[in-house]
C-alpha cells in the first residue's frame, strides 16, 4: 500500500511539473512570437480622445487640476471625429514604413473609442459625433496589412469603483467589493476588445497605481492569451509583459531585453494641442529612429489628431519624410539586428540577418574617408543604399578606410552597405578610431596651429554612444570638444549630458553656437538630447572643433542596459 501511495505520488508530482513546463514559454518559443514585432522598427502611436477639443493634456489636465472634472467631460459635446477615415489613417501609416499601429481604445479618463457593452463613457453613446473609432480603425490596419495593436489604460479615473480620482481626492483607500467590481468591468472590457478586434498587440499604461496582484496581472495575460496565443504585451504590466518601453529618451546603451520600444511624441505633446507648435525636426525625428535601430529596438512615433478626426499638416509632413526615407533605405531597417559598437565606427550601424552585411549610417558630408575597424572578415562589396552605387575603399590590417564623396550622400541620413564573404567577425584593436581620425587632419600645420590651445588641454574621450565622432575633454573636464567631419547634415547631437551648457563656441574662430535641449522629462532621470545648431559657413576645410563648456566637470547620464519608464 505504501509502495502505490508513492507511486500516485510521483506520478501527481510528474503531471504538475510537466504542467507547469507547458505553460512556461522557452527562449526559442518566445523569440518567434516576438519576431513580427522584431523585425518591425517602425511603429505609429496615435493618441486620439476627446481632449482633443479644448486641445488640452489627456487624462491627466483634471487629475492635476488644470481644469475641473465635469468641464474636462464636457468635451464629449465636442468631440464629433466629423472629418475621421480610418482608411486615410491606415494608407497614411503604410506610406510612412510603419509597420504596426497602437490606437489610445480607452486612456485614463475612462472614455472608451469603441461601442463597449459596459455601462460607462464611450464615444458612440457619449459623444456629439457618436462614433466608434476603434472598429473601422482595425479593420482599415488589416486591409493594409499593417499589426493592430491597442492602448488600454488600466486606471480609470472617471469609473466610480476605481479609488483614485484627483491628485488630492480618492474615492476610497480598502473595500474589496468596489475593487472586484472594478476589476471585472475592465476585464469586461479587455475581453471585448480581444473578442471583437483580435489585435496583435496590447499596449498597456497606468501599471503604477496598483500592483501586479491588486491588477490581477497574471490573470490578465492568461486572458489575453487565451484569445490570441501570440498576442504580445508591452512591459506595464507589472511583470507579466513582454517587451519594455522608454517613453521620449532613448537609452544611451544597449537595453537588456532584446525586446524594447521608444515611444516618443513629434512636439510636446502625446494627444492634439493647438497651443503646442514645438515639432521637433524630421531629421532629429530620424536620428532618434536610427539610435533604435542601432540597438535592436523600435520606434513607436507618436501622432495626435485633431477633434475631428484630422491630423495636423507638421505631423503629416514629418511622415511623409519619414516615408521617403525608409523607402529608399528598406532594406537597412526592417529585420535588421543590433549594430556594432562604436569603437569599430563611430556612429549607428545595424547587421542583416544573415550577418553578412553591415550598414553605417552617417549624418553628414565627409571630409575624410568613413573608417571601419577591426573587421576580420573578407568584403564583397561597398555600396551606398538606395542607389547600389558602389564606394571605393581600402581594406588592409583589419582597418577598412571608405571614400564617400558629397554627391552620394542623402540629405538626412546616408546608409552605407558593406557585403561581406560571410558573416561579420570583428577583432579588438590597440590602436582608436580617433587616433586614425586625428592622424591624417593634425599632418597639417595650418590646423595644428589654428586648435592649438585646444590641443594642448584635450585628454580622454567620452564613452561611445553619446557623440558621433572623435571627442576629447579638458584637463579640468570643464570643456568638452566634438570635432565634425565635414559638413553636418543637421544639428549636433549630444546624448546623455547631465551638465548645463554655459557657453558652445568653434574652436579657431570662437563663433558663438546656440544650442537647444530637447525631450528632458521632470519624471525621468534621462537627461534630454541637446542639439548644436553649426552653420557650415563656420566649418573647418579639414576638421571642425566644438567647445562645450559646461557648469561644473563632465557629468554623463550611462544607464545599465534598463530603460526608465514614466508614471
């Protein structure tokens, strides 16, 4: 008898791990689930509601007290999405190379974009235009052959069983009974939108108020599974999602998850704002996309129609340059891998995936060749992207030195393509790319003697990721230089400076540079990314030195391969 007991035993034991072997995901399994979104690079977010009719803050204007609740609500009489296609929308998203879309279904105002069954606000029964915008939305994205994926807000601070309300005023502190009714009404909710709409992906916000078992996350995820055995889910989730999301500053290293997104806005603002006309630039827009590639991660590029339904013409021209440019450069972007790092070349690259090519993306017009080392791998081939047209270059020692002449170059961002005879093998170098750089520029005594002063207090360069190109600091790392080749396609960038600028000049001339920081949010320890304007006619024939000087020793933001989420 006690020989069968243990034996029912183990065999119990057996069943149950094997169980719980079934419903862990291994690596490999993972990794093709995730592989759509991967390969995607490229993804639209669009934050519509009806904060877009007073064009005020979603959500958070009458958390924070900017404007009374019941008035912030009164834009459900405004909100009448009159001039809202969703076909327009979807053709708008494929012409700009993005390849998967995530529509704001419910932000945390509790307005719901589609005809839920659940007793609360949603613009079909709740609006002037009684649309719903979700349904055509996706159904338009699958005509176009582009990933659906859905915002859902978790908190909801107009339902009247969720505690928090206003930043000073909550409805309750403990009361199970209010809490589960809530709880199954988002579930409600979450069910509806996986059984109607099916979508490939769900964006999740508002994690921070609760935690993952007051949230029922693992419940969540079983549920979503449930309906969509591939379904992928964004990081707020309180451990239970997939991939991680950086909102407005990109990591300055390589995240840990193989799986991230940089969700970012065109101006300052994540929904429409008429007051708020500070677009960054297509290109600054299109280094910040090449900073994601670079380090095997996405950008989610943010979009905010107006009331009606129309998106405002800055955010239309800045897809349709982003649509010129992944165009021409297809093969660069999607499906790419990670890039090398920038001890080999000093900027962004990405690697194919058969790891026989590798791309350099340059942001301006060399003077000097393009330099590559440490490679120790034989070439095929090198050619500019877009054109095929081939590049002379020199390959000895494992250095390999490229001519790149102005009149290949792209007005933004040029790719160079480098076929190899197999896949990429690289090799560590005593000697710096900024020793080869320097080599060829300091032979001149006209330039030697024009930097002197500079030359004489430069030391050590910055870590690589902050600055593409040769960088030095001052004996008393006050000063920090950035030497440009040739002539800047746009403004400098600086990533993941601490310090205030006190003063940006050129060295040899000492012309005044202004300078403008961009993306610093109060939340985030990530420091924003400060852009140089350098006019060309201020440029050196060889090789230009910026001085930098700052308000105290050099003090770089170097994240540990996290990313830093908002609340």
């Amino acid at each position: 008898m006690k020989n069968i007991l243990i034996l029912l035993l183990a065999a119990v034991f057996t069943l149950t791990v094997s169980a719980q072997k079934n419903e862990q995901e291994s690596e490999k399994e993972k990794a093709k689930r995730m592989q759509w979104f991967k390969d995607a690079k490229l993804g639209i977010f669009i934050h519509y509601g009806i904060y877009a009719v007073n064009g005020i803050d979603e959500s958070w204007s009458f958390y924070n007290g900017y404007i009374n609740y019941d008035d912030y609500m009164k834009q459900l009489d405004g909100f009448t999405a009159s001039q809202f296609d969703a076909n327009e929308w979807a053709s708008i998203i494929k012409e700009s190379g993005a390849k998967y879309s995530v529509l704001t279904t419910k932000h945390h105002d509790g307005v719901a974009l589609w005809n839920s069954d659940t007793d609360h606000y949603n613009t079909v029964k709740n609006s002037a235009g009684q649309k719903d915008i979700v349904t055509p939305f996706v159904k338009a994205l699958k005509k176009e052959d582009i990933k659906v994926g859905l915002y859902y807000s978790l908190i909801d601070w107009s339902y009247p069983d969720y505690p928090g309300h206003l930043r000073n005023e909550k409805r309750y502190a403990k009361d199970e009974e209010r809490w589960n009714r809530f709880t199954d009404f988002y579930f409600t909710q979450m069910t509806e939108l996986s059984k109607r709409f099916d979508p490939d992906l769900y964006w999740f916000d508002g994690d921070w108020e609760h935690s993952a078992e007051e949230w029922k996350s693992k419940e969540l995820r079983e549920l979503m599974l449930k309906y969509n055995k591939n379904i992928i889910l964004n990081s707020r989730l309180r451990g239970y999602g997939d991939y991680d999301t950086p909102e407005q500053g990109a990591p300055i290293k390589k995240p840990n998850n193989p799986y991230w997104e940089l969700c970012m806005t065109m101006n300052d603002s994540w929904g429409y704002q008429h007051n708020d006309h500070n677009y960054k630039t297509p290109y600054q827009l299109l280094r910040i996309f090449v900073d994601c590639i670079n380090m095997g991660g996405n950008l989610l590029l943010d979009v905010g129609p107006k009331e009606d339904g129309s998106i405002p013409q800055p955010q239309l021209d800045i897809l349709k340059e982003f649509g010129r440019w992944t165009k021409k450069h297809n093969e660069a972007i999607y499906e790419t891998h990670a890039g090398i790092d920038y001890k080999h070349y000093n900027g962004p690259t990405a690697i194919s995936k058969d790891g026989e090519t590798l791309y350099l993306y340059l942001d301006r017009k060399p003077n000097h060749k393009v330099l590559v080392n440490g490679l120790d791998v034989d070439i095929s081939s090198v050619r500019v992207v877009g054109t095929d047209a081939p590049l002379n270059y020199e390959f000895n020692n494992n250095l390999l030195s490229i001519d790149v002449k102005a009149e290949v170059c792209d007005p933004a961002i040029t790719v160079i393509a480098i076929d190899l005879k197999s896949s990429i093998r690289l090799i560590n170098l005593a000697t710096t790319l900024k020793e080869y750089e320097m080599a060829e520029v300091t032979k001149s005594d006209r330039w030697n003697k024009k930097h002197q002063i500079a030359l004489e207090d430069m030391t050590d360069a910055i870590p690589s990721g902050h600055y593409n190109g040769p960088t030095a600091v001052s004996k008393d790392k006050n000063i920090l230089y950035l030497m440009v080749d040739g002539k800047n396609n746009g403004p400098l960038v600086l990533r993941g400076l601490k310090n205030k600028i006190n003063r940006i000049w050129v060295v040899g001339n000492g012309t005044k540079l202004s300078h403008k920081v961009i993306g610093k949010q109060y939340w985030s320890a990530v420091p924003g990314i400060t852009y140089i304007d350098l006019p060309h006619k201020v440029l050196d024939n060889e090789m230009t030195v910026i001085a930098v000087l700052l308000d105290g020793e050099l003090d770089l933001y170097r994240d540990k391969g996290h990313v830093i989420e908002s609340n």
